[in-house]
C-alpha cells in the first residue's frame, strides 16, 4: 500500500445541516421554514417522511458532540437554521435559538473540535418566502440582518464561516425543478434566485468585513462533474450549457464579476434583473471557496428536456458501480474540478466541504455496519484530491458528508450518508467501521492507498 501524506495544518472534518438533524422543528421558539411547509405537504417527500424529529440532535447535542470527541474528529461543519434564530425571517431573534448554538460551540471548543459554521442551507424562513422569497431582492437584506445576529453572537469562538451552501440547489431544485422546497417550477424565479442568493452573500461578506469579526469566510458551491454523452456537436454544447448553469453561473461573478454571457444569451427571458453596484458586492474578496462534490454525469441533448435541452444520466468510472441514490461514481472526477478552478478561477484556495455517499448499509445484530465501500469510496476521492493538490490546487481541507444518517431532503430516510448509524425508532448512534477509519485518516493526516 501506498501512503498518502496531507500538508501540515490540512484540515478533517465532519458535516451535517440544521433542517437534517435538528428535529424539534416548532419547539422553543422555532419558527416554520419552507422545508417544513413542504414536507408537511402531501406528495413532496418519499414515504411521506418529513424531518419533525429528524435525529433529536436539537436535544442530543451534548451526546453528538461527546460522540465527535470519542472519534477524534477534529473539525464540524454544522448550519445554523435560520428560522429557529429569527422565526419570521426578520424582526427580534429567538433567545433560546440563539442560545443553542451558543451551547453548541461552547461544547465543541470544550470538547477540542473547531467549528465551521454555515448560515444558510436551504430552510428559509417560511414567512419570508410567503413574502417572495428568494425571487424577492428584500430577501438579501434579510440574510444581511440574520448573519449580522449570527456574527454578533458567535464570531468571538467561532472562525471558520461558510455564507450560503449550494446556491444551485436552493434556486434550480427549489424554483425551477419543484423537487425542494418551497417546490415552485418557474425558471424565471429560480434565475432571480441564483442572482439574490448570490447578492445575499456578498451583503453578508459585507458585514462580516465591516464588523471586523475576524476569521475566514466563503461561499460553498456543489460542483459535479460533466461528460458529453458522445462527441457530437449536439452533446457537446448540451453539456456546456449544463456547465455553464451549474458552474459558470456562480463562479464568473464570484471572481470576474460578470454573467456568462452565453448562457445568459439562450436562457433569454429569464435572466435575472441585476442593478448596479450588485456584481460589486457579489466579487468581493473571499478567504476560500467550498467545494461540495459527490459524482459526474452524462450529459446528452435531448429535444424535449427542460430550458437547456439536456439529459442527465449517471456515470461511473470502470470498476465502480452506483450508489443507493443511482448516483455514478467517478473519484477522480474530484481532480477535474479542482484543476478547471485552478486552471480558470486564478487557483483559489479551496476547502472541500462535502464529500460522501449514501449505501444499503446492512446492520448486524448490534447495529454496528462495516461499510467498506463507503471507506473505498473516500479513500479514492482522497487519492484524487491528493493528486490535485500535487500539481499545484490550493486545497486546504476535507470534510466527510455527513456525520450522521439523517433526513434525505426529498427521499426522506431512505438514503444513509453517516458515518454514525442512527435508529430512527429510538435515536441511538452506532459508528460505522467508515467513523474509526476516518478518524485514523484524520490523526495521521494521511490516507493509505
């Protein structure tokens, strides 16, 4: 076997979102999100799940965080749910939400695990949305107004901040697809959303900058690879136009501060209204990008697809099969990304903020899972990632997805990405042989091939 070594001060660590563990979605003053409108809604989550109670971590935190500590992780990046600081959105913030996270990284620090903090993973508060939402520019004010609490109350402990994670997601799966919420299909909002959950970052890196908080902060991007299906001019433009949605759409304005004009060009009447001064505010100066990457795809032209004519179809590297959620598994697909961001985007330094896969995990008798091709699966992302960061990517950190199985958006508890086993019936956490290898990785700060 071969041993990888990572640079000094590279950084481990672990990942879960608020609305995907919390539970406790309308106790202590929590106020209702999208996510639970939709959920509560029939037809929009398979089985009917919805995440009410999700894993309890809301009242098991300390148990979560002791857990952590007995694994060795050293770093968790945690999202704080919007709605449970400030319940409507806007106006005074919730005391008691407040003070769980303050509780939260109180025992992290204690418990010697630095956090990394998101402010923003999809649970608006469901007030705003009722008011607009994403489509609606005063929804970026109100994100100002919430990070500036968020900050206010934690940038003293906490120095690692994530401002929006997966932009793509919130405004293309939630506006424009109706697969998340709040389930609107209008390419038109989801366009708008794309440009206010951007501008909405650059008013938070604003405040963040002006009030000297301190530390370091990004935006976190899902960054899948693509393929055309064949080399016919046809594919190849389908899968640039995909590219361009999915890549170009965030990154030309977070480091050129410009759309891609060609994408704009086909998309026609949904380009987002942009007003002067908002590219300005988008471009500012981050301290690192996250980097969200789980599988490539195929991407053929297809007549009667959605607005960009393209097919999506999952693609695996020879050897590899799918995951439980038929996604494709291509590891080294990681390297393409992060060398198209050096080779295009001036080489920013990059945190790999997600990176996972969800398995038919089988439980013995103790609920003890031995997951060896979850393990593979993160030991051949690792190699590329270490490939990368050989010919010259700034790649700083790596953080599993996720730290428990939890609630699965759309697919309900169906798919298991944990490196901890969670008993829906009764919550208890089992680590899965994949938790004690990480930990290894993550102590020796290497990774044998």
């Amino acid at each position: 076997m071969t041993k990888l070594n990572f640079q000094k001060n590279f950084i481990w660590g672990v990942a879960a979102s608020a609305y995907q563990i919390e539970g406790s979605w309308n106790k202590d003053g929590r106020g209702e999100s999208i996510w639970d409108r939709f959920a509560h809604a029939p037809y929009h989550v398979a089985n009917e799940d919805n995440a009410d109670k999700a894993c309890m971590h809301y009242e098991r935190m300390p148990e979560d965080v002791a857990l952590m500590k007995q694994l060795g992780f050293p770093y968790y990046g945690f999202a704080i749910s919007w709605a449970r600081v400030v319940p409507n959105g806007e106006g005074k913030a919730n005391p008691k939400g407040l003070d769980f996270y303050d509780r939260l990284v109180d025992n992290l620090l204690k418990a010697g695990i630095q956090p990394k903090t998101t402010l923003y993973h999809w649970d608006l508060p469901q007030n705003l949305q009722d008011k607009g939402g994403w489509p609606a520019r005063e929804t970026t004010d109100r994100f100002a107004d919430y990070a500036r609490i968020i900050f206010d109350r934690l940038a003293d402990r906490v120095k690692f901040w994530a401002t929006i994670n997966e932009p793509w997601v919130a405004a293309f799966l939630g506006y424009a697809l109706g697969v998340h919420a709040p389930g609107i299909c209008d390419y038109s909002q989801a366009y708008q959303s794309a440009h206010h959950l951007l501008l909405a970052h650059g008013k938070a890196l604003q405040v963040f900058r002006q009030g000297g908080y301190g530390g370091k902060i990004g935006l976190v991007l899902n960054l899948n690879g693509l393929l055309p299906a064949t080399k016919s001019k046809a594919d190849l433009a389908a899968a640039q136009r995909v590219h361009d949605e999915t890549h170009a759409l965030f990154l030309d304005p977070l480091f050129n501060g410009k759309y891609p004009k060609r994408l704009f060009n086909f998309i026609g009447a949904h380009q987002p209204k942009v007003q002067p001064g908002d590219m300005e505010l988008i471009r500012q100066p981050m301290d690192y990008l996250g980097l969200n990457h789980y599988n490539t795809d195929l991407v053929s032209f297809d007549i009667s697809a959605s607005l960009n004519k393209a097919r999506i179809t999952p693609y695996s590297a020879p050897g590899w099969g799918q995951t439980e959620m038929k996604w494709g598994i291509h590891p080294m697909g990681l390297k393409t990304e992060l060398m198209y961001l050096k080779e295009k985007y001036g080489n920013p330094t990059v945190y790999i903020s997600e990176n996972g896969c969800a398995l038919p995990d089988q439980p013995d008798k103790n609920e003890f899972v031995a997951d060896w091709d979850r393990i593979r699966y993160i030991q051949m992302h690792l190699k590329a990632l270490h490939e990368a960061i050989q010919e010259g990517a700034h790649v700083r950190g790596y953080f599993v997805w996720s730290l428990l199985d939890n609630f699965e958006w759309e697919r309900g508890y169906g798919p298991r990405f944990g490196l901890v086993r969670v008993n829906y019936k009764n919550f208890k956490r089992t680590p899965k042989q994949s938790a004690y290898w990480f930990s290894e990785v993550a102590r020796k700060n290497s990774v044998q091939i």
